[in-house]
C-alpha cells in the first residue's frame, strides 16, 4: 500500500514466506527469484566467508590496520577442528565438502538425517547435544517451519564451548536469540 508503484520483486531463493502472495497478485506486483541453484552456492559461499571471518579475526583485524594500528591476535586454524552442520542437505553437504577440504572433522545432525545420507556427504551423524557440544564450528541449513523455530536457544548455546563459531545463513528465527 505505501509503494504504489511496485512492481517487481525480486528474492534470492526460491523460498519465501515473508512475502504475501495474495497480496502481490491482487495490486499486479512480480514476484520472482534469482535463478534456481544459484542461491545454493550463493548460500554455501557466505557460509565460509562468515567462518573465515570469525575464525580469522577479518572484519577487526582490518580496522585496526586500516586505523593505523597493528594486527591483535591470531585466529583460529580451521584444519583438524570440527564443524558441526545442523541440516544436511543440498546446502549443507556444499558446506561439508568445503570443510573437508579444510581438514575439518564434519558432523551433523537434523531431525530427518540418517548415518547414510550423512555417510554420503562425508560427515558422521551425531545427537543434537553432541553436536553443539563437539563443534568448533556449528553453521545451520534449515528451512523455517513449526519444527525448526526456535531449534536452536539457550540450551544448545550453552552446551557450545565457549570458543565456538555458530554461523545461521538460514532464517534468524531458528535460532532464538
């Protein structure tokens, strides 16, 4: 209603619950997406740039020298640590094909996976608690639903050590905050 002259929207995946279709129709707004598969390795990609940029100090590091100042720490090598994936599918098995090739240790977990199609991806299927308890990394490919809101809360946070990345490129609602 306060953009009268909308006429296009264009989303990155295929995938979408914010927008109300019914209403986009009824005023003639498009609705379209980028094309399919390409949010899949857009995804993955932003996946490991987050990690990278956790683990490696990045965006502080790059202030401090931009400011004039000298590099602080040394960040985490990735090589030998754990990821843990919190849904294994197509985005998901992109992420653990990357981290094998870290050296990463990879396990996931989803309330459908099975040792199989884990197996498959490279990774070994573990508990939710060991998971969240093992992992060095903990990165989460799921679809918003009933099931998946609020998945991930104070508990899990909890059982992560306390040097523990957790990276959501998902939707923010599974993880309550």
């Amino acid at each position: 209603d306060r953009l009268p002259n909308l006429k296009l929207i264009i989303v990155t995946g295929a995938r979408t619950h914010t927008i109300d279709f019914d209403a986009t129709t009824q005023r003639g707004i498009t609705v379209c997406h980028t094309h399919p598969g390409e949010s899949q390795h857009a995804t993955s990609e932003l996946t490991w740039g987050l990690i990278l940029a956790c683990a490696r100090h990045i965006p502080q590091e790059h202030q401090r020298v931009s400011a004039g100042g000298w590099q602080e720490t040394i960040g985490t090598i990735l090589h030998g640590k754990t990821i843990g994936i919190v849904g294994l599918g197509k985005l998901g098995s992109r992420v653990a094909a990357v981290a094998q090739a870290f050296g990463m240790a990879t396990i996931a977990w989803s309330q459908n996976l099975t040792a199989e199609r884990a197996a498959a991806a490279g990774a070994r299927l573990v508990t939710r608690d060991e998971l969240f308890t093992e992992a060095d990394v903990v990165t989460i490919h799921l679809v918003l639903g009933e099931r998946t809101r609020g998945l991930v809360g104070a508990r899990e946070l909890g059982l992560m050590k306390p040097s523990a990345i957790l990276i959501n490129t998902s939707r923010g609602p599974i993880v309550d905050e």
